[in-house]
C-alpha cells in the first residue's frame, strides 16, 4: 500500500511514472490546481526511465493514428514552452537548444508533415538546397524540407524538471505498483505509465517500439539530419545522437550488432566526418507504442480487497511513441483541465 500524502481540507493525488510526462504532469498539478497533495510513485527514476536514453527532439514521432489536431495543440504548447525555456535564465540548465532540421527523402511520394505549421521556417528545399547534399554521390535525394525546431537533453532536462517538482511540494516515492488496490487511499490517480500501463491496467493496445541510438563526440555538428524514416543525426549539447531503429514489439533491450551496423552506414552516408567520432555510449530503450496517446479521465474498478473504496478516479496519459518530448508540457496542460474537472465533482 502507497501511503497517501495528506492534505488538510484538500485532496490527495498520485502520478505513477517519472518519465517525462509523470514528471512534467505532477508538476502543473502541484503548481496549477489548487488545495491538494501531490505524491509522484514510480519504480525507476532519472536514467531508469525511458525518457532519459531519447534524444529529445521536438518532432511528432511514431503517434500511430493519433489525430493531427491533437498533435499540433499539444505539440505547440510544447514547443511555445521550450522556446520560452529556451530564451530564459535556465535554458542551458535545463538543456534546451535551437536548431535547424533537415528532413531528406530517397523516394518520391513524401508529403508535408500534419505539424508543418507549428515550427517556424518551414520550406521545401529547392533543387540548390539538395545540391549540397547530394554532393559527392554519397546518395541521390528526391526531395526534402527544412525548419527549426528545438532540442531538450533529457539528461540535463529530467534533472532539472525533478528539482522544480521536489520545490513545488511534491513527494517523491520509489516503489513499484503490483496492484490499483495500492492506491485506495487517493482521491486520483494520473497514470503516466507509458509501457506499463499494459500489465497494470489492462491496455492490450499497448506495444513496445525498440530504439538503438549510439552517442558520438562531434561537436561540429550543429544540426539536425534525417534520412527517410531510417537514421537520424541530433546534436545534444555534448554528444550527438545517432540512429536508429523502431521495431515494433521487440523488447530486446541489448545493442545488436545488426542494429549498429545499419546506424553507422546510414549517418556515414550523409556525413562521413562522423567515421572517426568517439562512441560515448550505446542505449536500446522501448518507446510506449500505441494506436493513439490516451488523454482521458475514467472510473477504474479495483480488484476485490478490504476497504469501503470499490472504484478509482483516474487519468489516463500515456502512449505517446517516439513523441513524449514534444508533446508534455501540453499533454499535461488537458491533465490538469481534467484533474480539476474531476476534484470538483468531488466537492460538489
């Protein structure tokens, strides 16, 4: 059994899950809603956590059929609140940066991106622009596009976000939930799970995409590169990201050597001065697969057990692929929309 926080005169309230959207949901909650107790319990936390192995792109990535208009909102108050982070005072503590992106295709066919109109700068490349990546013959591109986006390092970000949420109040409890009757003793429950979610509520929809990314010293690359949907190149502040992989249902969490060598040919292709980059560090993580992020509020009955409680107030946020960094800060925007919509009825 979790120990609920009390909270005199309000209510109590737990977010399960310290990745990204647990931590940035508890704490505009804890910030935002007024009169309750904010406990975050999670069994992993910093570098356990899924978040903290992504490269932290702001790019709408592996939403499965999530609708578009959901993705812009939540995307552009994300990105509104990085671009102010990243204007502000904490901008390099919280390890956000501005950068151009470059998105190339070998085959015709590609469209525009539901998100074109969030970013600034948004242009096709002209056949110019392509000259210069085309050149050498490393490869033949049909076509591409560009814009700026932004950056957020998770190693320095997550950090960061769990300092401001200890300062807004919030408890923090390492512990791992086996069962939702751990949790009668709050008033609600946000559930940030991602992946866990399957084994804890039930979602069957749930599917683990597989990422491989290797870390390189290359600090003349400023940039951000993509082929396809096959290999990246992202610029962190002191190590670049390369990959990747996206096999969906695969939960093998060791690099394979299958894997590295697709990395490696593809991010050569498109520059070779990597060749020689120092490998930093190797990481396989499991993206939250979904067939669309679940933002919603719901009753949740709880296993039979001792106590008057037959039923728990939940939120659901969860499944958001390859795009928890781009869409938190506006996914947990409707989290506290919802929480206050439920704690009211509470008090009616």
């Amino acid at each position: 059994m979790v120990t609920a926080v009390s909270a005199p005169g309000g209510k109590r309230v737990c977010v399960l899950g310290a990745g990204v959207i647990g931590l940035s949901a508890a704490l505009r909650i804890s910030t935002e809603v007024r009169g309750v107790a904010v406990t975050l319990v999670a069994d992993k936390f910093g570098r356990g956590t899924t978040s903290d192995g992504s490269g932290g792109l702001w790019e709408p990535y592996k939403l499965g059929d999530t609708p578009a208009e959901l993705v812009n909102k939540w995307g552009a108050e994300t990105y509104q609140y990085l671009q102010d982070l990243y204007y502000s005072e904490a901008g390099g503590e919280a390890g956000v940066t501005e950068v151009i992106a470059h998105q190339l295709w070998t085959q015709p066919g590609w469209s525009d991106p539901v998100w074109r109109d969030v970013v600034p700068h948004f242009h096709h490349m002209s056949a110019r622009e392509l000259a210069r990546f085309n050149a050498a013959g490393r490869c033949e591109y049909s076509g591409g596009y560009s814009f700026t986006t932004l950056l957020c390092e998770q190693r320095r970000y997550l950090p960061w976000l769990t300092e401001r949420v200890l300062r807004a109040g919030v408890t923090l409890a390492h512990q791992t939930i086996t069962s939702l009757r751990e949790l009668a003793g709050y008033d609600l429950v946000v559930n940030c799970t991602g992946l866990g979610a399957k084994l804890l509520f039930g979602d069957e929809g749930m599917y683990p995409v597989r990422g491989h990314v290797i870390r390189v010293r290359a600090p003349w690359v400023k940039a951000n590169y993509f082929v396809d949907e096959d290999n990246y190149i992202l610029p962190n502040l002191d190590t670049v990201v390369l990959g990747g992989t996206a096999q969906y249902g695969d939960t093998d969490l060791e690099p394979r050597e299958e894997d590295r060598r697709h990395i490696w040919e593809g991010v050569l292709r498109m520059m070779p001065s990597l060749r020689g980059a120092p490998v930093e560090r190797e990481w396989v993580g499991l993206r939250p697969g979904r067939d669309s992020v679940r933002l919603e509020a719901e009753d949740v009955a709880l296993p039979a057990g001792d106590g008057p409680v037959d039923t728990l107030s939940v939120i659901h946020c969860y499944g958001h692929g390859g795009a928890g960094v781009t869409l938190h800060w506006g996914c947990a925007a409707d989290v506290v929309r919802l929480a206050e919509q439920r704690l009211a009825t509470m008090e009616a």
